[in-house]
C-alpha cells in the first residue's frame, strides 16, 4: 500500500509540474516587466474551487505553482520580495474538523523525525480591504501550520494542520505572507481525495456572501460544541 501511494504521489508531483511550468514562466515574465503588488498562490488547479467560495470577489492575479516545495521554488524564486503573497488550499489536520476554514498565524517545517532547532515564520494577518472581501473573518479560528514534503497519514501534533507547500514560501523571504487553509482531512488520503471530490461536484453553484458567511457561523457553532464535550 506504501509503495502503491509512493508511486501515485511522485506521478502526481510530475504531472503538477510539467503542468504549470509554462504557467509560472509566463508570470514571472510579467514581474520582470511590470510590479505585481498582490498575488494568490495555489499548488494544485482544484483549489481554485476555493477562491470561488471564500473570495468570490478578491481580483489578485493566481499563480498555480504545482505540488511541493520544488515547485513552490522554482514558481516564485524571481518574483519580487515586496509582493504579498496569500497561500490558499487544503490541508490535513490531526484534530481539527473537516470543513474548518483556518488562518494560518505562523508556519516551520514538520520533521518528526529529526529533533533540532526550526524556527517559526510568523505571516502577516489577513485583512479585509486589502482581499476585497465583505465576508469577514473569513477563517474559523488561527493556527499553526507545519510544512513537509510528504502527505502526513499520522502525527502526534495537535491544534494545527499540515501542508506541503507554505513553509517554502515563507522561507523565500517574501515581506508578506498569510495563508487560507481548508481542512480537507483527517491525515487520510482517502479523505482527501473524498472532500476534494465533492467540492469538485458542487463547484459550479454560486455562493452569495450571505450563504458563505451561513456556513462559517455554522462551523464555528459546530467547532465550539465539539470542543465542549
């Protein structure tokens, strides 16, 4: 089952690549050729599913970067460093609730393995005016988010979640970065492919700000019980 998992993540690394290679070289053109204050990045083309949901509004240029810190590098290496910078997309999460909207407030990399110093990059917090936005807050609560290089199927961190990709970005230097994170799962791969999936099948309804803000207060009350009993 490892193997099975190892070869499907590496095919999947690849294809995201080769996917967005041309996509990220078109953009960074356009850096060289004029400055981008503000900038979405995504890894992988189902989160844009989130922007429709979360930012319907928001009219910052996207830049889908591919899986892993690779190709978060070789994305972003040339973009200038006073760009802000907002990661959106899944994540894992040990104890937090499928559906959970998480800001993330500071970022290191997960290395269970391996005991040494890692320092935390603290990110910007979100603000309103500058995402164009009149839903807010967006996110449910703020936390933690460790960074590694491989899908999390166990872990003994809790009040957090797990990505692949934003503890690169932050490590590049950029001047601001905050980042949106939807928990997608419970560390199951099943999961997540279950949850991205469904977004996938409903992606096409259009959600008023109303209906959005419905479904935040209402997994927040959810949140808020959970943790009561």
């Amino acid at each position: 089952m490892c193997l099975i998992y190892f070869f499907y993540l590496t095919a999947k690394i690849r294809a995201s690549f080769h996917l967005h290679k041309k996509n990220a070289l078109l953009l960074r053109q356009t850096f060289k050729n004029g400055h981008m204050e503000h900038l979405i990045v995504i890894a992988d083309e189902n989160e844009r599913q989130l922007l429709a949901k979360y930012l319907p509004d928001c009219t910052w240029p996207v830049l889908v970067t591919g899986i892993g810190g690779v190709n978060v590098i070789r994305a972003l290496r040339d973009m200038p460093r006073d760009t802000q910078i907002l990661n959106v997309g899944y994540a894992g999460s040990a104890d937090y609730a499928i559906g959970t909207l998480v800001e993330v407030s500071r970022v290191s990399l997960n290395h269970p393995n391996c005991d040494y110093d890692e320092p935390e990059c603290p990110l910007t917090p979100l603000d309103e005016s500058e995402l164009q936005t009149s839903m807010f807050p967006l996110a449910d609560l703020k936390s933690v988010c460790y960074t590694g290089t491989d899908f999390v199927l166990a872990s003994n961190y809790r009040e957090c979640v797990f990505d692949m990709e934003l503890g690169f970005i932050a490590a590049l230097g950029f001047e601001r970065v905050s980042a949106l994170k939807l928990v997608s799962d419970n560390l199951s791969l099943h999961t997540y492919h279950d949850t991205v999936r469904q977004d996938n099948n409903t992606k096409n309804v259009e959600l008023s700000c109303r209906d959005n803000t419905n479904d935040v207060l209402l997994r927040r009350e959810q949140n808020r019980t959970n943790q009561n009993t």
